[in-house]
C-alpha cells in the first residue's frame, strides 16, 4: 500500500489517545493524518505558514478514515500522505497509518481541502506555487518510482 507514497512522518502513540480497550481511539487518526497534512506541505517547500503569508487559508469539508487494525500506546506510526486529486479549488490528500515495526497498516483515509482567500472567505482557484510545488514534489517521486519499477521488472533492485 504505501508504495504509493513518498512522503511519510512518524507518530509515536501517546497513552492518551489510547481508549479503555487499549488501542487507539479512533478519533485520533484524523488528528495524525492532519499531521501528516502538515509536515507534507513544509516538506514539498510550500508550508501551512506560507499559505497564510500568501493571503490564502484551507478549510477541511471532507474526511473518512478506514480502520484495518489496532496500534497501542508507545507504537510509532508511520503517516503516509500524498495529494490525490487537485481541483480548481480542493485537493484531495490520501493517508495510511502504518506501523514501522511491522508495515502493518493500521488506518487509511482522506481529506478534503477547499482553498479560501482569508480577506472575503470565498473559495479560490488552488494557487499556482502550490500547484508547482506538488508537481515538482510529484514528478520526482514518479520518476524514481518508474526507474524503481523497471529495475524491478528487470529483475534488479
């Protein structure tokens, strides 16, 4: 499943965001793919401060989360996060929560933004140095996938 995914950063479970049975709550996973939101766009060069700077903000309209299996209380998680769509004004960005010790995946899911120019509120087209820095991000990423999946089907590494 993640391979798929370039970008990942980790999240170790604090006892907190565990639940009487002793796993995650599921609550939480939104919490770490908003994280793992967070850390994608300061890692791709275009962060959540930058879009303020910009005059621009995003609104979260939509999100699931699938759970597949349980993480417990001071596991590290690797959260996983790509763009999967862009629109004139959303991006849909996609998450999987996977286990470091093991890759097992624990969640997987999706958020929904919408762009909005801070002044008026109103939703705006997806900026381009933000379209731009996820291309670039991207591109490289498919480049090395492609060369990765063709040393492969050639029987390399």
């Amino acid at each position: 499943m993640t391979e798929d995914f370039r970008f990942f950063t980790p999240i170790k479970v604090r006892f907190i965001e565990t639940d009487a049975q002793g796993h995650v709550n599921f609550v939480h996973y939104l919490t770490y793919f908003d994280e793992g939101l967070t850390e994608y766009l300061k890692a791709i060069g275009y962060s959540y401060s930058d879009m303020l700077a910009d005059g621009m903000d995003m609104l979260y309209v939509r999100s699931d989360c699938e759970y597949k299996a349980r993480a417990f209380f001071d596991e590290v998680l690797n959260i996983y996060t790509r763009v999967e769509r862009i629109g004139n004004t959303s991006i849909t960005y996609a998450f999987a929560a996977v286990k470091a010790d093991s890759g097992e995946t624990v969640a997987a899911g999706h958020i929904v933004t919408v762009m909005i120019d801070r002044g008026t509120r109103q939703p705006m087209r997806v900026p381009d140095r933000l379209r731009q820095a996820i291309a670039r991000y991207s591109t490289v990423w498919d480049d090395r996938h492609a060369e990765r999946e063709i040393g492969a089907r050639k029987g390399g590494k």
